[in-house]
C-alpha cells in the first residue's frame, strides 16, 4: 500500500511503501522493478494498469553520458528501418546503431530519422557503422524482403567507389521482419521499456 518511488540516474529506485505480506518486502519488490521494469511491476503486482499516464515513454528520466564516458563495449551494431520509397507521402527511414557493455547496459550511439532514397538510408547506415566498429548493419524486412540484401551491396561498393570505406570495412548484412517475428510494436517497445526502466540504456550527447 502507498507505494513511492523516484528515478535515480535513469533506475527506478522504490522509496516507501507498507507491505499486505512479509514474503514481499520493500527490498523483494524492488528486485522485481529491477528485473522486470515500473511499468510491468505496478500491472503485475500492483495490478494498477493505468498508472503511467501520457506516451509510454513520458514518465522516464533518461540516462545520459558524453561520448568520453562511454566505456569498452563489446559489441556495436546498427540497423535500418527503411521506407520502399522516397515521395512527400513516403514514412521516414530510421537507423540506430547501440552498443553493448560487459554489464549489459546499452549505449545508444546513433539515431537518424529523415525522408531520403532506400539505397541513401543504406549508405548512412553502413558508413555510420564503419565510423563505429559496428560488426553487423541490420535491415527490418517487413516490406522489400530480400531486395533488401542486393541494395545493401550496391550502397557498401558505392561507398568503397567513393573512397569513404575500404572493402575489408563493410560490415555483414542481417536482417529481420520485425512484426512477423518479434510481436506488435506495443509489445517490442514494452521490451525497451522495461530496460529504460531498469536503468540499462544511455543516450550517449552528440
């Protein structure tokens, strides 16, 4: 009952509350909001389903650090959400590209998002990764398919072409039908949600 809580550097942090059973202390509950995140935790446990108000992201206190602070990682990778096509009416291609430390936080390295050309959407995301010491660039196939693998190797040789990458340097293609494999966006951004949450994710400045 009268549950508090506040965000400490990005982690949900449980202040107060009284207890209905012994087994489930203040400490139990807060190494269940560590491992499952706020919003699961106030719906499982506290079977309160409306209480984070506004987006789903609204009530986060993002972590941040400059790009000095971030500390070995042991693996970048980067991925496309792309657009088929490039017309005023066309959606947005986005690109992000995190890495992963030794502790399991991730730093969130690059974002992009802009109306362009597919094949542009690529060449950013592949000379970004190259930039990065990214292992993979990822594509979301849900529309396009396996198109999608001849136009990251037409976009990587034109960037070698270009002089801006070596062959050596391109990074492997992956790719990946978001909504067929992985559930609805409410479910994968409930995911995310729950390492916010924990604290586990850093927008690294600039």
């Amino acid at each position: 009952r009268n549950l508090t809580w506040e965000s400490r550097d990005g982690r949900v942090v449980l202040t107060g509350g009284e207890p209905t059973w012994d087994a489930m202390d203040l400490d139990v509950c807060q190494a269940q909001v560590d491992e499952m995140g706020l919003t699961a935790f106030l719906a499982e446990k506290q079977h309160d389903v409306e209480a984070v108000g506004g987006g789903l992201f609204d009530h986060l206190e993002y972590r941040h650090c400059r790009p000095d602070e971030v500390p070995d990682l042991v693996r970048v990778a980067g991925w496309v959400d792309p657009a088929v096509t490039d017309t005023d009416e066309s959606d947005s291609h986005g690109i992000q590209a995190d890495g992963i430390a030794d502790n399991g936080d991730i730093y969130r390295l690059f974002s992009w998002e802009a109306r362009t050309s597919p094949r542009d959407a690529l060449r950013r995301a592949i000379q970004k990764a190259v930039e990065l010491g990214a292992t993979d660039v990822g594509v979301e196939t849900d529309q396009g398919g396996d198109t999608w693998r001849d136009t990251f190797a037409s976009a990587a040789q034109s960037l070698v072409d270009d002089g801006l990458i070596r062959e050596d340097q391109i990074p492997k293609f992956k790719s990946d039908k978001a909504g067929a494999g992985h559930g609805p966006k409410v479910h994968r951004a409930s995911q995310m949600l729950a390492d916010y949450e924990r604290g586990r994710i850093v927008h690294v400045a600039g």
